[in-house]
C-alpha cells in the first residue's frame, strides 16, 4: 500500500449503532494526544463544528448527538503514524444509521453513500448489544405453532393478510445486506472490523467480542467466514463512551478513576485492550502497531 496514498474508511451501522460516539472519541484522542502512540492528526480538511460539537458532548458525559440524513458530516482527516514516517489522507463519513435503512428499503445506493463507498480501502461495521440483531429461530417459532391453531380463524372470520415491513427486518440482516452491496461493487478483498459497542456494558457476560458475534450474531460471522475472496476480518469490542452515562453513581466513579479523558475508551481485541481508539484504523490501514497504548 502506498502509504501517501488516500485510504478511506467506511463505517457502517444502522441507528443506534455507536457510531457517533466513536467518532466523537476519536477525534478527543486525535485533537488532545494524550495516547502517546496513537496516529496522529496533521491536518482536517474540512468544516470541525460538528466534530467539536459531538466531543464536547461526549468529554461532559452527555449524550453524544448522533447524525441525521440532514446533518451527514464527511471530514477528510489527514492521519500520520506516531513516527511521522507514514502518511494518509482519512475520508471517515459519518453516515446516518437511516442511509443504510433506507438502502435496505429502496434497494439503492444513496449518492453520499455510493462516494464514500467507492473511495474506501476498509470498512468499520458497528452493531450494539442493544439493538435487534438476531432472525427468529426455527425450533422456538415451531413451538408456538400449537397456541397458533388453537386460536386459528374460523371460516366465518375476516381474513386478514399480513403485510411485510421491511424496517422491521433483522439489523444484522441489513448490514449483511450492506456488505453484499460492497462485495458486488467494490474491489476485493475489503478489510472489514466487526465493532461491537458497549463493550463495557457486557463484558461480564461474554469472553472476547468474538464469543459475542458468535452468540449474537451468527449469521454475520459465518458471512464474513464464508467470503475469504472479499472480505479480511477482525472483531472489536469498543468501549467508546466508557460507561453507561445514565448511571451517576458508575459515571462518577469513572471520572475518579481516570487520569485523562482517553482512559475512559477501551478497545478490546484478541491481543488485549487498549485506550487507543485509533488502533482500529491503523489494523484497517495494514499499518503496524504502536510500540505502547
């Protein structure tokens, strides 16, 4: 890879996903430097109101504000390693979660999301703990059918057909969906890292981040598995936020606990955790790691 080269990265992630407050995270690290060998910020081309916006928010513990099909923010981020030896010139869109909705429904590429897409070298796809992101089983469906039929209709009663929504579909099954987009129109293999947000909310219940897509999301992964020719993969567990912010109690003990604002952010991957937020985009680069985080 060339490193003066314009590698963009795509993140994707339906609303609620977690990628506003990762955005907002990213560009504290970026703009403080209070992680001595994260990537460094050289130059921003572009409008930071918005940026500054949501890291005001999320350095007050507030609910960082995420996007909107009307307030759809795309800065370039010039990017240089902690040596200044490689450089990259960073297109991070913050896509709204209701761009890929309305993807999945209309069956078609918006115009921002078609640009973003194409300039992208790597992709950072967000799923929440929180969200819908299991399809309904087969054996559990299977043991409902008994109280089905005994309330079924008599031929006396209306008929009434259901109707499909597709909003209503799976969250794990659109962004599959996303990723088939890419995979049909984009050059392959893409380097994709599976963000799971919240971490810190979960981390008691599951071992690794992968445990958790393997439970949760077993589907994605075995997608993901079964596509070598197009996809690179890695499984993130995020703790953007550091604590659920609805919790005083948890919120101020956090703030006793950290010495800088970056110690809140974890990201948990297969060789340990870390406070650098941006080492997810230096695996999505190829770049290697810090010497320490």
């Amino acid at each position: 890879m060339n490193d003066m080269g314009k590698n963009g990265i795509l993140l994707v992630g339906l609303p609620k996903a977690g990628k506003t407050s990762f955005i907002a995270a990213l560009w504290h690290v970026l703009t403080s430097e209070e992680i001595p060998c994260s990537l460094k910020l050289t130059t921003l081309g572009g409008d930071d109101t918005y940026l500054n916006q949501i890291k005001g928010e999320w350095l007050n513990y507030q609910q960082v504000v995420r996007t909107t099909q009307l307030n759809e923010a795309i800065p370039t981020i010039n990017l240089s390693d902690e040596n200044g030896n490689r450089h990259c010139s960073l297109s991070v869109p913050d896509l709204s979660g209701e761009t890929y909705v309305r993807q999945w429904i209309d069956r078609e590429w918006s115009q921002k999301f078609g640009d973003a897409a194409l300039g992208a070298s790597a992709i950072l796809v967000f799923i929440h703990p929180n969200q819908m992101l299991e399809t309904p089983e087969i054996t559990p469906t299977l043991r409902l059918l008994p109280d089905v039929l005994n309330d079924s209709p008599t031929l006396d009663d209306p008929i009434v057909e259901p109707e499909w929504d597709e909003g209503k579909a799976a969250s794990v099954v659109q962004l599959i969906d996303v990723m088939q987009f890419l995979q049909r129109n984009l050059t392959t293999p893409l380097r994709i890292a599976i963000m799971v947000s919240a971490w810190d909310l979960i981390r008691d219940r599951y071992n690794s981040p992968v445990d958790f897509v393997k439970d949760r999301t077993p589907i994605l992964e075995q997608f993901l598995r079964s596509n070598p020719e197009s996809f690179v993969y890695t499984v993130l567990g995020v703790s953007a936020l550091g604590v659920d912010i609805e919790n005083e109690a948890d919120t101020q003990r956090l703030q006793k606990e950290t010495n800088c604002a970056s110690e809140r952010i974890e990201i948990v991957s297969a060789t340990g955790t870390s406070h650098d937020i941006t080492s997810p985009l230096r695996w999505a680069l190829s770049w290697p790691e810090g010497e320490s985080s």
